[in-house]
C-alpha cells in the first residue's frame, strides 16, 4: 500500500496548477479531484482500521442523508492543491500504520459486511492503482509496472461471479484459467489447468481490463471461450452499480 501510495504521490507532487486541473478519461474529473476522492476514502478507511466506533458514527448518517457525503467529500475537494496533498499524505500514512499491526484475517467494519484486513489493503491498493491510471492517462505520462499489480489481479479474477450478479446475470458455471505474466516475468495463475475457457497475456492489460480502464480490445490479452469472452467485457472489480467500461478505441493509449 505504501509504495502503491508514494508511486503515484511522485507523479502529481510537483504539478503545477494547470496540471491538476487537467481532465482525466474518468468521468471528466481532473487530477485534483481524481486525489480527492483516493483521499478521503483514504480517511474513512483509516478510521474504519483506527477508530471503529468513529468510523460508524460518520458513516451510518450517509445511509440516511444522501447530501451529506457531498459536504464531506466536498470539504476535501476543495482544498487547495498542496493542502489537499498534505491531508492525502496525512490520512494514508495513518492508515498504513492502523493495517501494519493487523493479522490478515482480523475483521474490519466497512459499507456492508465487515472486510479481512487483507482484503481492506487489497482493495485500496486496486482503488489507488485505478484511479492513479486515470492520472498518468490525463497527463500523457508512463508509470512502470510492478508485481504489486498481483493484488489487482487477484481481486480481478475473485470477482468474476460479482461481476455477473451485479448485473443480474446467472454467474457461469464454466470455470475460467487465467494466466497473466507478471512485471518481472513470473507467471500468475487461476483456475483449473484444463479449463477450456482462457485469459492469457500481461498481468498489467488484465488489470486494467478489470478496473475498466481498458477495453479489452485495445490491450494483448487472448481470451478463449465464450464464457471468458464475455466476463472480460463486463469485468468489475470494484463494489458499486454496474458500470460499463470505455468503448474499444475510447481509452487506448
């Protein structure tokens, strides 16, 4: 979480303001805003991980009064650049101290039932690493790929029955291999061996396939079987409505 965090820290730290005002390809939000919403999640999560009973008292009220997650998130929307940077680093690094000391299978209250603090990490290394592709797409810039991307991967792949049921579709019953080779070269795999259903290539176009940031059609993976063909079109690996990824050419880079 912590190089996932400082990764993308590199990128906006020295922008100027034309820079984080710049659109991303994400919902017309700008590189400002896109840090925003990484850093208040950021914050409820630390609270959630720090201070349980706290994390209830702030959150339970958004259940009930819609507008007052935008009077929340707004107040962090809309600080300046470097005071919003300042509180980003500030709520992640209170988070990353509230995990360390946790066993992965601790439990941790969140919207809905409670998370492993395994999972918590996992999916805001996912959040961090998505929206933070949103950035360096807005920006023009390149970001290297790590093997921190087998804990995007993994939740890309252990949502595939999510990815179905959100949309109110029967979730197949055909098993699917995914093979993905990693930044350094080693080779991850899901799935039976023998599945006759397949997503192979770079671990890094699966990911983005997952966080719909990429139209499968505009990376390298070989998708093989009607069954996979279709999970990768509608691939969700984050909670919420269903969403309906870019259009093939719309976010090809």
């Amino acid at each position: 979480m912590r190089e996932e965090y400082e990764a993308l820290d590199a990128i906006v730290a020295d922008l100027d303001e034309a820079g984080w005002k710049t659109l991303t390809p994400f919902l017309g939000w700008d590189v400002h805003y896109e840090i925003s919403h990484i850093a208040y999640s950021d914050k409820i999560a630390r609270l959630a991980a720090a201070e349980p009973e706290t994390f209830k008292k702030e959150t339970e009220p958004l259940f009930v009064d819609e507008n007052l997650y935008e009077k929340n998130f707004g107040s962090v929307r809309d600080m300046s650049d470097a005071e919003l940077l300042e509180y980003w680093r500030r709520e992640r690094s209170g988070l990353v101290k509230a995990l360390e000391p946790m066993a992965p299978k601790d439990r941790l209250p969140w919207f809905g039932p409670p998370m492993s603090a395994l999972s918590f990490a996992t999916a805001r290394i996912m959040e961090t690493w998505a929206h933070g592709q949103d950035v360096v797409d807005a920006l023009g810039v390149d970001r290297t790929s790590t093997d921190r991307l087998r804990h995007v991967a993994h939740i890309g792949v252990v949502t595939f029955g999510w990815s179905h049921t959100v949309r109110g579709l029967d979730v197949p019953q055909t098993p699917v291999r995914v093979e993905l080779t990693s930044p350094s070269g080693k080779l991850w795999t899901w799935g039976p061996e023998d599945a006759s259903d397949v997503v192979r290539g770079r671990a890094e176009d699966f990911c983005l396939v997952v966080v719909q940031r990429r139209h499968v059609a505009d990376t390298s993976l070989e998708v093989k079987g009607d069954t996979a063909g279709h999970w990768m079109l509608i691939a969700q690996a984050f909670a919420g409505p269903p969403v309906i990824g870019p259009k093939p050419g719309e976010r090809a880079r």
